[in-house]
C-alpha cells in the first residue's frame, strides 16, 4: 500500500512564511515580545535624571508604536453554538468568557495565518 501525500507541505510552508515576513501586525507583534522580553531581563536603570527622562521618552514612543496591535482584527468571524448562546442568555459569567475568547480569537494572527494555510490547501491540492 501507497502513502498518498496531497499537498506539497514544503510550498505550503514557503508561502506561510513569506505571508507572514511581509505580515506588519506580525512583524510588530515579534518585536514587542522581544522589546517586552528585553524589558524583564534588565536589571539596572540609571539615576541619572537626564538619562532617565530619555528612557522614559524612548519607552513612550514603543509604547505608542505598539498600540497599533491592540486595533489589529484579523478579518474573520466566529459564531456560537445554539445552545451556548442560549447559556449565554442565562449564565453572565459564561457570556463575559465567551465575548472575551472572541475578541482574542479575533485578534490571533497565528488563527489568521491557519485559515490562509487552508485556503492553499483548497486551491493548490
């Protein structure tokens, strides 16, 4: 018996990272996690007050530069079960814990990147 291989998971895995080289929210949310790594593993700061506000001043502006991930959706739309919407009707706990999953499945571009995966799959089988 034959092993059928479907897909060429090597293209697959080219052009998923080629999407995500050219991805900007990505990109962005790469550097934040090593800016934030970077941020947990010092140690020292300095006393000196004019040193000190230039710091603060360049942690401000990353700060800025990565508000732009908390605007970022990546496009695609969730649904309920029926019957968790009617749980949602009566247990308020549940409702908040399902409104915020969405909200950050919504904003996953590693989900985003899944569903472009599938899609080459659809189209290059």
């Amino acid at each position: 018996m034959q092993k059928l291989n479907y897909f060429n998971i090597q293209a697959l895995e080219k052009a998923s990272a080629d999407r995500m080289a050219k991805n900007n929210n990505y990109q962005l949310l790469l550097e934040s996690a090593q800016w934030r790594e970077k941020l947990d593993k010092e140690e020292n700061i300095t006393l000196n007050i004019n040193k000190f506000n230039e710091l603060m001043k360049q942690r401000k502006a990353q700060i800025e530069k990565f508000k732009a991930l908390s605007k970022f959706e990546n496009g695609l739309k969730f649904t309920m079960f029926p019957g968790e919407i009617e749980r949602e009707k009566k247990d308020e706990a549940f409702k908040k814990k399902s409104e915020m999953w969405i909200k950050n499945l919504k904003k996953d571009p590693y989900l985003q990147e899944a569903m472009n995966i599938v899609s080459d799959m659809g189209t290059k089988s």
